[in-house]
C-alpha cells in the first residue's frame, strides 16, 4: 500500500516495485493469444498465465503530428496479468516477462506499444529522423499538420510522437524490439535507421539502457541455389546495430514458417531475449547468444571461419552434417560448400571454386542451415563479402 496526503487522505492499493520494460515493434511483437495471433499452445497457456507479480500496459494505436505528454492505454491503465487480462496482449513480451519473472523473483513490469505492418520510421524521433536527408520534406510536412489531423501510422515519426515519447520519463530497466520486416526492400538504410532509433529512444529518456532485438527469422519458399536475398540483408543491417553499445540479438533463424510471416513459437522468442538481458543487464552466467562470426582466413582452396560464442563447442542442431555455407572465387559466383567443425572454426571448401575468397552462411530469405552452440542457440547468418545486394541504390 501507498499512502499519500496533502490534507485528504489517498490509499493507492497493491502497488509493485520492480523492473519494467518498453516492448515495441511490428505485429510478431503485437502478435496477440487470440484473433490472428494464436501462437502454440495458446489455449494452454492463457490458463497457465496467472501472474500476480508481472503488470501489463497496453497502449492503444494512436498517431501524433508532434511530440505529445499524455499517452492514451487500454483498460484504463496497468492490469494484474492473468487469464483474463492476457489474452490480447503481446505473446513475445509476456514470454519474455515471464522467463525474467522466473529468473529474478522480482515484480516484472511489461509495456506494451507496438503497431504491426509499420515500417521503422514512424517509431523515430523526428528530429533524428531529420538527420537522413531523404525524410526531412515528410517530418517537415507532418510537424505543419493540425493536432487533429489523423496520420497515417507509416508517417514518419507519428508512431513515436504518440506511443513512445509520452512514455518518457517513465523509468524503465530497459526495451525489447522486434520489427524489420517492412523494410526488408530498404535494408540498407536501415543500417541507418536502426541505430538511430536506438538513439532517439535513449536521448528522450536520457539514459543508454539495454536495447535487445530480435533478428528476423526465416520466410518465403527455399531455393535450391545460393544467391541474393533482401532478407539476408535486412538481417545483416541487424546483426551490425550490434556495434551500438548495450545492445543484444536474438537469432531465430530456426523458428521461422515459409508460408506464415508470424511464426507460432513466441515462447523460444521471449525466452531468448531473456537469456540477453539476464546475461547483459541482470549479471547472470548464463550463455546469451549463438555462434557469432568472428573472422576468417584463406588458406589454399579452403576458408576458415572462426566464431565467438560457441559455447559448448560448434556443432549441428540434428546431428547431420552442416548446411548453408557457400563460397565463391573472384567472378563473385557463389557455390554450396562442404563444411566440418574444427574446434570452434568451420572449414568450407568446394570443388567448385578452387580459389575461394568469399563466404556466406544461412544467406537467404528461408535458409536450410544447422549451425548451434552447445548451449542449444543457433548462429547468426552473415557474410564476409560487402558486394553489391538487392536493396543498395548506389
């Protein structure tokens, strides 16, 4: 209980002191337990969602031409998560909070401010987003605009003015994120975009707190040969914001559908981005990623790839052989490779290319690849070539 008086007394009942986090992003982060969400086990796990010490703020879908100070929420404001209160909200947010409800024993505050089918511009301060210059006549456009004009939730920054700068000050431990596959045709400013994202979210707030995302998984029919891929790219310009600090990814390559753009298993979702903020913010020794490209070396007709993280030792998540390397020579052609684990390297070859100076793993929209640590987390796709893509306008 809080009691507060300033002559009349006030009794504020049930009040929780813990961590909250800010969870935002496309519709996997909305992505609810009923309607068109239904991810496995939904039935099961609404029943089993009686939570006492983990708090839900859901905001509603609103957009603003500026900046605004009053944040508009459903349910009239913070609800105790149970069967009830569960339902509608957001899948990868709760099986997060639930695992760091677990792990700490402490009151887990999630808020929920998400809109699916956006692209990432909307959910960027204006005056960041002004800073690229092929958005500065949209920002300028919208910030002449009424207060009562309705926008559309791809206006650039209408997201953020609405649904996330309200938020602020409001302490928060630190957000999750997961979004990008709107912008999968322009992967390459979101190597841009992202980051500054990141940023404008830290200046309102006025603290670097931890910024964990999720890369996007695997979609789309496979291809029987390497090739180019605006996915691969979109996930690479992920894997980079990496070089921000106080940030982490969660890799689930393996948890994606070829014909569903949402795939069903939220669990493993939530549950990887815990192992990143239980590993990074929270101080626990508990492994966090999957094998991460560290560098390679050309040696005769073979490349070998070293890896950080591979905890447990490099091996493959079914036993069999690996898959979803391939190389390529100086005509920039690339070639499935033969791969085997040595230590924490992998060694690619193929008679294909006698002289191979380039290496790509999982490079597609729906790679076959296999590649795990022994903490059972699978390897980030990546490239070791900068050749031109599908996505670059130069």
């Amino acid at each position: 209980s809080l009691t507060v008086s300033d002559g009349e007394k006030l009794v504020l009942e049930n009040v929780m002191i813990g961590e909250v986090w800010l969870c935002s992003g496309q519709s996997n982060m909305e992505m609810p337990f009923i309607g068109w969400g239904k991810p496995d086990n939904y039935e099961q796990e609404i029943a089993a969602a009686d939570h006492p010490s983990i708090r839900l703020l859901h905001v509603e879908h609103v957009t603003a031409a500026r900046p605004r100070q009053d944040v508009k929420v459903r349910d009239g404001g913070w609800q105790i998560c149970s069967p009830a209160t569960i339902p509608a909200f957001s899948t990868t947010a709760y099986f997060f909070g639930r695992e760091l409800a677990e792990a700490l024993d402490v009151p887990i505050g999630l808020i929920h401010s998400s809109w699916g089918g956006t692209d990432i511009e909307p959910w960027i301060d204006g005056d960041y987003l002004r800073m690229i210059p092929e958005f500065v006549e949209g920002i300028d456009a919208v910030r002449s605009a009424s207060d009562d004009v309705k926008l559309s939730p791809q206006t650039g920054s209408a997201l953020y003015n609405a649904m996330i700068a309200p938020l602020a000050p409001y302490a928060i431990r630190g957000a999750i994120w997961y979004q990008g596959e709107n912008n999968v045709s322009r992967a390459w400013q979101y190597r841009d975009l992202f980051p500054l994202l990141i940023t404008s979210w830290r200046q309102k707030w006025g603290v670097d707190f931890p910024f964990y995302f999720v890369q996007l998984t695997a979609f789309t029919e496979q291809l029987p040969e390497p090739g180019e891929s605006e996915w691969a790219e979109l996930r690479e310009a992920q894997a980079r914001t990496l070089a921000v600090a106080n940030t982490g990814m969660a890799v689930i390559i393996d948890k994606g559908n070829a014909t569903n753009i949402h795939p069903k298993d939220k669990q493993t979702v939530g549950k990887r981005l815990a192992l990143l903020a239980r590993a990074q913010t929270y101080g626990e020794n508990v492994p966090c990623s999957g094998p991460a490209y560290a560098s390679h070396r050309i040696s005769g007709d073979e490349i070998v790839v070293s890896f950080a993280h591979a905890d447990g030792g490099l091996q493959t998540s079914d036993g069999k052989r690996l898959k979803g390397f391939a190389v390529a020579g100086y005509d920039h052609k690339f070639h499935w490779a033969e791969a085997r684990i040595d230590g924490d390297c992998v060694v690619v070859r193929s008679p294909e290319v006698p002289f191979p100076i380039a290496v790509r793993y999982g490079w597609a929209n729906n790679p076959d690849c296999n590649l795990f640590n022994g903490a059972g987390l699978p390897a980030s796709p990546f490239r070791t070539d900068d050749w031109r893509g599908c996505t670059r306008n130069d």
